[in-house]
C-alpha cells in the first residue's frame, strides 16, 4: 500500500471526536503516517480528557496508525524548519508533522487553519479537513 499523507495530531483528534471533516480523515487514514511527536500529542489530548489508558491505547489501535520514528534525522527536519514557521507561531509537533511531510514527499493532513500559508514556505502540500 502506498502511503497517501502524513496526518497531523488535530486530524486524528477530529476523526475520535466526530466532528466536522472526520469522514475526510477516515478516508485517507488508510496507507497514511504519522509521527510518533503527533501520536504523543494525541494521547497527551486523550490524557487530559481523562481517558485511562487503557481505552485510549484501543482507541488508537483501532485506526491502525502507521507511526514513523522520531530520530536524529527527524530532529534535524524539524530544527531547520523553526526560522521559516516562526512567523506563523507552529508548534514543535506541528514541525514534526510538516518536516515528516518533507521528508516522505507527501501532502500533510491537518485541521489547523494556521498551516494555510505554511505549506508554500516549507514547500509541503497542506490539506486542510474543513
């Protein structure tokens, strides 16, 4: 299977939560990535929501996430990316998604709206869910 896009942490969010642009995402989850910095992210959302671990370690094995490592290279990806995002206030999981997207050629998959124009500066194709 080949792999279709590179999901940021609020497109796995929505798609748990069942709200607007969820169908996308379930969609494209098939033969998608993610990184490991985003999966942690999801499951510090589902920490504070108060989901034991248990159910949430289900949850997220239900949707059968292909998660990529974060190494020394991914580290590098994503420190080079700080200067060009600063301007559009990125977090550092939000640079983990993108530098993955770099790094495997394919489009990022967010619902943050903040990563409208960010694509075009990192020269990463961005797909907003709604």
């Amino acid at each position: 299977m080949s792999e279709r896009y590179v999901l940021d942490a609020s497109a796995i969010l929505c798609l748990i939560n069942g709200e607007m642009g969820a169908a996308r995402v379930e969609e494209a989850l098939a033969g998608s990535v993610i990184s490991a910095v985003n999966l942690s992210e999801i499951v510090a959302k589902l920490n504070e929501l108060e989901t034991d671990r248990a159910k949430a370690e289900r949850m997220l094995a239900s949707l059968d996430l292909r998660v990529r490592s974060f190494d020394t290279n991914a580290a590098y990806a994503v420190g080079r990316l700080r200067a060009p995002t600063k301007p559009f206030g990125l977090s550092f999981a939000d640079r983990a998604c993108l530098a993955l997207a770099q790094v495997e050629g394919l489009p990022a998959l967010t619902a943050d709206k903040a990563w409208q124009d960010v694509g075009e500066t990192v020269g990463v194709s961005v797909e907003l869910i709604r």
